[in-house]
C-alpha cells in the first residue's frame, strides 16, 4: 500500500477524484468527452491490459496496490496530456463544461419528449409502471425495516437501493428534476467567459 491507501476502505469511492489528486490533467479529463482517452492513458500507466476501464483501475486503487511505478507513470502520462492539450490550445474545463451542459439539455429533452408522448396516447403503461415500483419500493422498505422480510439482508439492501433509484426516476418524470436544472444553470456559467470590467 503506497500514498493511497486512505481509499481502500472508502465506501464512496470516486475514481475521478482520486486520479485528479496525483494527476489533475487526467481527472479533468475523466469529467468530459476525453474520458476514454484518459482511461487508456491509465490503463497503460497501471499496467493493465486495454478494456480493462475503470473498474480495473478502480480495483487497483482500493485495493491497495498502488505503487511507486505506478503513481510515477501516472504522473508521466499526466504530464504528457497537459503538454498535448496546451499545444492546441484546448481549453479542457470549457470542453467538459460545454460536454455535459449537451448532456444535461439532451437528458431534458429526452424527458420532455416522454411526457409529450405520454399527454398524447394517453396510455396506461407508464402509470402502470409508476405504480408497480413506487408500490414495490415502499413494500420493500416497510418490510425490511419491520424485520418482515425472509430475504438476505445484504440482497434486501440492493432491492431497496434498485428501487430507490427507479422511484427517482419516477418522480422527476412526473414533477421535473431541479438537479438538470441546476447542473445546467452552474455549467453554462463554467462555459460562458466572464467579462472583467465595464464594456467600452
């Protein structure tokens, strides 16, 4: 175990943030549409065979097999993607800004489109499916938390979590997500340049 090996036992482990706290050029990448190519720069500086993605990185890091060689190849690719992006001039906190407010307008739009099919075939299957988990999930969680249920407690916590996610999912259909919203409203400032002064 070497420099890192505060994270094996962190139940919220973020690759992201981890590979940013020795290589920060490679973690901004993570965070937008040069992903894949930071993945493969990790992979090779890991050792890792190609495909391997981020779980194998991930289980590299937690399980603490980081070493020297390791954390030093990182930071040699690292140093090698900063030089790359500043000889053609990519602004990469811009890039990912401008990424992921596409990402964020394209999940609204895929939502909106849902509910405008759903207001006009007026069909049962999406109530249907509403009521099916929500109904699921609050059985679930009743009965875990009463001690009622005969099912493994771990198996019971990851029904519990499904379902939770899907409840989400749910409800910003039918009342909207403030968090797209917000996350749209912080990344289009990230993306917009900021005037200094009073304009002339």
């Amino acid at each position: 175990m070497f420099g890192l090996g505060f994270l094996v036992n962190d139940m919220a482990f973020d690759l992201k943030s981890a590979i940013a706290s020795i290589a920060p050029t490679l973690g901004t990448m993570l965070l937008g549409p040069f992903g894949g190519t930071a993945i493969t720069a990790l992979e090779s500086a890991f050792g890792l065979s190609p495909g391997s993605g981020q779980d194998g990185i991930t289980q590299v890091m937690q399980s603490g097999s980081m070493t020297p060689d390791i954390i030093a190849n990182v930071r040699a690719a690292d140093q090698k993607h900063q030089e790359i992006l500043a000889q053609q001039n990519i602004d990469l906190k811009k890039m990912n800004a401008d990424y992921n407010l596409a990402m964020v307008q394209a999940d609204v739009a895929d939502r909106q489109g849902a509910r405008t099919l759903q207001t006009s075939t007026k069909s049962i299957v999406v109530p249907t499916l509403a009521f099916v988990i929500v109904g699921s999930f609050v059985a679930m969680t009743a009965s875990t938390l009463a001690g009622l249920s005969h099912i493994d407690s771990a198996l019971a916590g990851t029904l519990v979590g499904y379902l939770s996610a899907k409840c989400e999912q749910v409800i910003a259909f039918y009342f909207g997500s403030s968090k797209s919203s917000q996350s749209k409203d912080e990344m289009l400032y990230n993306s917009t340049p900021t005037n200094q002064g009073d304009n002339k």
